[in-house]
C-alpha cells in the first residue's frame, strides 16, 4: 500500500510523508481509533487538501503533524511524519520546536481565537518573526513587510491594534503573517476560510495560492468544503471517518470520483453550471461516532449501492483509474454499471424552480 | 394575556421591580454612589499620608481629666477611658487600615495568584497535589487562619500583614487557577505552541496577562476583606499592641457600649463605610474589565 502512496501521490519531490499514521483516543479503559492508517505526501510547492466532514479526523491529522497532541496523555499517535529527514512524531520536544514556526507554519479555522487578545498584531506578528531574527530593528522591518505582504493595508497603524478592533478576514491575514514569519517551507491551514464570508474566503485562497507561487512553499489545506478544495488544491485527499477513503489529482478526481462518499460531496455543492443546475443533494445520515464505527466498509450504512462485502470485508485503498479509492465496487462504478446516488431525492433549491 | 394562566402572569412585585426607568435610575444611582464611594477613599488616603493636616492632637497623649468625656468642640468625637481623642485616633488609625488592605492583597494575591496560575498551567500531578493543600487551607475560614498564623507569630504590624495576607491566598489560587486552566485551553495558546514559542515565555508573555482581569477585580474586593479580617485581630487583642487601630478602639470600648457608645461606634461605622465604598469601586472595576458579568 505504501508503495503505491509514493509512486502515484506526487508527483514532485515529498516534503512530507505520511505514513500509517493513527491517533487513538483513551475513553473509559479503551483505546478509540480516531484516525487509523492514514498515509500520503506532500510535494514541494504542492497545495494537498484533505476534504471529509467534521469528525472524519482531518484536523487531527494535522495536530498530530505539529504536536499539539504531545501534552493531552489520553491521545496515542502512531506512524510515521517523516518530514526533512525526521520524524516529527518521535523527535525529542527541543527539536520539535526547531521545526515549528521555522520548517512548518500553521492558521486556525477561527482567526480572532487564535490570536492573543490582549497583545498587538504587530507585536504577536514580531514573537514569530523573533525566532529566526535577534536584531529589533530587523524584526520592525520584517513584520511590516510581511503585514503588506499578506495584503493588510496601513501596516504601521494595524500593527498596533488589537485582534478585537480589527475584522475577521484582517485577523486571518494577521494569523498568516504569524506562520510565515519564520519562512515555513510548509503550511499547515486548518480550515482557514470557515469563519469568514465568501468574498474574504476568496482573497484568503488567492493569497495562499500566491504566497506558494513566491515562495515554493507547500500547503497542506484542511476542509469541508469541497468549492474550496475544487478551486485551490492540486490534489484532493477525501477522509472519512478517520481513513483516506479517496485520493487523485484535483482535475480528474472531479471528473471521475471513484468513492460513493466523494460523489456525494460532490453532489452537495450547489452548482449553477451544467445539468445539475439549481439542484444539489445531501447525502443520508451522519458520520458514525469513531467508538462504534460499523464493520467492513465505514460508509456502508450510508452508501446507496452497498453490497454485502461491503457490510462485512474494510476495503484497501489502491488504484482505480487516475486515483486511489477504498471502494469495493469502484471498479463497477468506473465502467458504469452502478451509479451511486441515482435514486436520491433531489433537494429542491429555495424558490421552487428546479 | 386573558390565555396566559395566572400562575405565569407576572406579579404586581415583579411588575414594580420591572417598571420602566428603574434601570436609569438604577445606573445614577450607581453611578452617585460610585462618585461618594471614591470621594471616602480618597478622604482615607488624605488621612492616611498625612494625619496633622487633619487633626492638631497627638493619637496616643492620654489625659486623666478628660477620660470619657462626650462629643464636644475640643472632642468632636468624644474620648475614651484614657482621655484620647477618638477623632484623632480614627485619623491615625485609616493608616494602618489602608496598609493591610492594601499590603495583603499585593502580597496575599500575589502568593495565590502566583500558586494558582503556575498548578493551572502546569496541570497534572503538581495541579492536583497543590490544589489539595489549597483545599486544606480553604477547609478553615480566613479569620481563623490568620489568628493561627499571628498567634504563632510575635504580634507586629508585619506580622499581622503577613497572617491575614495566608488567609487570602486561597481564594486567589482558586480563581486564578480557574482561570489559567481556560485560558491554557484557548486556541491562540496551541497557535503559539506551532510558532515555537517557549512555554516559559508563553506562561509569562500570555497567560499572565490575560489572567489579569479577573485577578484585578478579586484583589479590589479582596481590600476590604483584609481590612475586616485585620480589624477583627485587633479587636481580639491579637494585633500589634502599641499601634492604635481601629480594631483596637472598638475593642476598647466594649466596657463603655451602653454610656460611652462613642469609642467603639464610630471606629465601626469607618470600617463599614470603608469596606462598602473598597467593594463599590471594587464592582465598578469587575464592570469595566468583564463587561459579560453584567
């Protein structure tokens, strides 16, 4: 399975490598898989999504790449993080911290709590910035720099507000700037744009994709949303319920999806263009809590086309097509003797035209 | 309203409690409050830093003939067994009431909030084995110990500080441990963590000062209780024996209560306006910094 990861997940040089990572949760005597055999790369210069609903562990994911998992004694990680020639999930604390900040840089999902409330954005901007750089006058000058860079406009008055005078989308930036202080060559975004409204939300992905374009920079963007994903990622890694369940190239994986579950992503966008326009369709049911997870396939009970081996047999992840899929009948799919998804009600946009 | 059961109609009492443009005056009234309580405060300062300004007497110049004498132009407040003037002795005394309170709370809440933001951060084994010992101390109440502590202790002025200042330490550990326990859970803490900021400075550069808001309001209400707690040892004959306190003059006036009401009464109305107006700043304080509470 590792084989294939490397072979057919990127095609730039890894930066970062994934592998078999599990996280479990310690809950009354029991260990619970959070997140279970999770592998994938990330290239130089490559921007990867992970795409799944809350709860199918892709934030996890990305703490456990960073850490912040470290302190809470109830979390095991397993696996390897092999990033640089180390492996992030064993090096001692005092190297941990020689990677964060300076190798990997990381934005939250709410930009006004991950900032400090009551310290200046510039003086929080200059704490990242003061891991690489001693000298004061230095450090002034790359904090304005980085504040026009990331698109905050009269950096000198900004930096000496508040995270509370300030807007949403000025915190992001804020929050950017932070990550990039330290000049990462990989970004960790965890859901970066759920807080903010749709025009911010573009400038936001604009603003990554160009500091990728200047730097080379790597970007690991975590999301629910696939609009997001669809506009930004080079390759799409779909999880759910703490696995990979579907993996390709941005283009072809929404072109021919091979997993029921990335189907019924997709179908949930609403669209405009095309057949589908003014309809979208949400997919049955919810993710199952990870401490009764069903057998076999995790997405049996909801998937309209499962067959008994999937109520019995967990599928592999391996090739279909242009991209990996963890899917029993992928294969079917892939030559159009089953489609998923076609006997669901269609929900009817606002308005009663459909 | 004919549909809504009587049960749930609101209440002629809850009616007048809610009645329109109570709350305005409410606010103006508090806001008149706030102004005399400041004005007190600032009248006790005055007579703390500088006593002869207010009285030409000496506190601790005893005279036989007027022992006891009633409230007159040369005793405005009278005089007590001793012949000393009780309005000079309260002036003399706001200094030594304004020191404890002021004193303890610095060091008491200093102790305590030290205690209770370094086990909250920390958490673990040292949170739990800390909080327990802090748990024995608030098993007793504060009077009681301080009067362990200065019955232990040789009764000084410094003493008498440090007794009451213990007796104020848990309460601080426990608010502030609270507090750096939220604060240690919030987002921006993990955010730091990832830029690779030390603990140490995060514990000292961030926790601290977002634990500051709710420490302020704990240590401006917290005066008046070190000065009640202060009084009280005094008045138990526990406190510095040769310095006049307030605690010391109600005590000394107890035999004389029924005829001589003037020695220990007015003492006992400084210390209550004291304490009130400490808690009315106090309140607007916690108003100012936590807006949430209101």
């Amino acid at each position: 399975m590792t084989t294939i990861l490397q072979e057919h997940l990127s095609d730039a040089e890894p930066l970062l490598a994934v592998r078999d990572l599990d996280v479990q949760y310690r809950i009354a005597e029991r260990d619970v898989d959070l997140v279970k055999g999770v592998s994938f790369d990330v290239g130089v210069g490559e921007i990867v999504c992970l795409v799944g609903e809350s709860g199918s562990g892709k934030s996890l994911t990305a703490n456990a790449l960073l850490g912040l998992l470290r302190r809470n004694k109830r979390m095991t990680v397993r696996g390897r993080l092999e990033f640089e020639g180390s492996d992030l999930n064993t090096i001692s604390n005092g190297s941990l911290r020689k990677v964060q900040g300076r190798e990997i840089g990381m934005i939250f999902q709410n930009p006004a709590s991950a900032l400090d409330p009551v310290i200046p954005i510039g003086k929080q901007i200059a704490e990242a910035v003061a891991r690489r750089r001693t000298e004061r006058a230095d450090i002034r000058r790359r904090v304005i720099e980085l504040v026009d860079w990331v698109g905050i406009s009269d950096p000198e008055q900004r930096v000496k507000q508040f995270p509370h005078e300030i807007s949403g989308g000025m915190c992001q930036r804020a929050a950017i700037a932070i990550a990039l202080a330290g000049d990462p060559k990989l970004l960790i975004a965890d859901e970066p744009t759920t807080a903010l409204d749709v025009t911010i939300q573009a400038q936001i992905l604009a603003l990554l994709k160009q500091i990728r374009d200047d730097r080379r920079m790597s970007v690991l963007l975590i999301t629910h949303d696939m609009g997001v994903a669809a506009q930004t990622a080079d390759r799409i890694i779909v999880m759910y319920a703490g696995s990979i369940v579907e993996a390709g190239p941005t283009k072809e994986f929404f072109a021919h999806a091979g997993h029921p579950y990335s189907i019924g992503l997709i179908n949930a966008v609403p669209r405009v263009d095309g057949a589908r326009a003014r309809r979208f369709s949400a997919i049955p049911g919810s993710m199952p809590e990870a401490r009764n997870r069903p057998e076999g396939c995790a997405f049996h009970p909801r998937c309209s086309i499962a067959s008994d081996r999937c109520r019995e047999e967990t599928p592999e992840l391996r090739q279909t097509g242009t991209q990996l899929t963890a899917c029993h009948r992928a294969d079917e799919m892939l030559s159009g003797l089953v489609k998923p998804w076609s006997t669901q009600a269609v929900v009817p946009l606002p308005g009663g035209v459909t | 309203m004919d549909r809504v059961p009587p049960s749930l109609r609101p209440s002629a009492w809850s009616r007048w409690i809610n009645r329109p443009g109570l709350r305005k005056r409410r606010f103006r009234a508090n806001k008149v409050m706030l102004t005399i309580a400041i004005l007190f405060l600032l009248l006790m300062l005055a007579w703390a830093l500088a006593p002869s300004l207010f009285t030409a007497g000496n506190p601790s110049a005893t005279n036989p003939l007027a022992s006891l004498a009633g409230l007159s132009a040369r005793f405005p407040l009278g005089a007590d067994q001793y012949g000393r003037s009780v309005y000079t002795e309260l002036v003399y005394g706001a200094k030594v009431a304004l020191e404890i309170g002021f004193f303890c709370t610095i060091l008491g809440g200093g102790v305590g909030g030290a205690i209770g933001i370094f086990s909250g951060y920390l958490g673990g084994k040292v949170d739990m084995m800390v909080m327990r010992g802090i748990d024995m101390l608030m098993a007793l109440p504060p009077l009681f110990l301080a009067l362990i502590f200065i019955a232990a202790l040789a009764p000084t002025t410094t003493n008498e500080i440090i007794a009451v200042s213990v007796a104020t330490v848990p309460a601080f550990a426990r608010v502030m441990r609270g507090r750096a326990l939220e604060v240690r859970s919030r987002l921006f803490i993990d955010a730091l963590t990832v830029v690779g900021v030390r603990r140490r400075r995060i514990l000292w550069r961030h926790v601290v000062p977002n634990c500051a808001p709710p420490a302020l309001v704990l240590a401006s209400i917290n005066v008046g209780t070190a000065i009640v707690t202060a009084a009280s040892l005094n008045f138990l004959g526990l406190g510095p024996s040769v310095v006049t306190s307030w605690g010391t003059q109600i005590s000394s006036g107890q035999g004389y209560i029924n005829k001589e009401w003037w020695i220990s009464v007015f003492p006992g109305i400084l210390i209550t306006l004291l304490v009130i107006s400490v808690n009315i700043v106090g309140d607007w304080v916690r108003d100012a910094l936590e807006p949430s509470s209101q």
